[in-house]
C-alpha cells in the first residue's frame, strides 16, 4: 500500500518530493507556512524543505523553495549511475569474502 498525504487546498502543491535529488543535496522533509500566520509574516508563505547535502553526513540545511535547483536529467543520470557502480564493487567484495568464508568451511 502506497502511503499518502493529504494537502488543504488552498496551500500550494509542493515543488519537489520526498528523497528528490537536487543540486542542494536529497530533500528529507518539508514542512509549510500558511498565510496568516506569524511564520509566514516573519519568513513568508510557502513551502520550506529539509536538505541533506551531503548523503554521508549528518549536516542538514532549511531552505525555501525558490533557493532549490532540481537536477537535470543528465546529472541525476550520473548520480545514479555512480551510486550503482559503487554499490557494485561492494556486493563483489562481499561475494568474495563468502567465497573466502566457503572455501575455508570445505577445507576445515
């Protein structure tokens, strides 16, 4: 079951998603101002977001939705790309420590 959320009509639709890459790093959360409230007097209506820059980090940035860039299909392309092939190398070194661990079972 896909889970989903329900916004009042008279916000805006959010921009961007949960886990949306973006050149500011991987959207966690997102939260809104509604007009009429001291918030949205103090910082403006809209749309705030969670940003975690950096994925091995624990550095977190609040940022509007006019200060995000969505990447582009060539850079999330590349993002992907590399995180497979990382993710890659380390179910082969895995693999070959099974093998290793295997190998040893047989000989003992």
């Amino acid at each position: 079951m896909q889970r989903t959320i329900s916004i009042p009509q008279h916000w805006g639709y959010p921009r961007f998603t949960l886990e949306q890459r973006t050149e500011q790093g991987t959207i966690l959360g997102l939260y809104y101002y509604p007009s009429g409230t001291e918030l949205a007097e103090q910082f403006d209506e809209g749309w705030r977001y969670v940003l975690m820059p950096k994925k091995n980090s624990d550095e977190i940035s609040y940022l509007q939705e006019d200060q995000i860039q969505p990447l582009t299909p060539e850079e999330l392309f590349q993002q992907i790309t590399t995180e497979i092939e990382f993710y890659q190398r380390q179910i082969s070194i895995l693999q070959q420590q099974l093998a290793a661990i295997a190998g040893g079972i047989t000989n003992g």
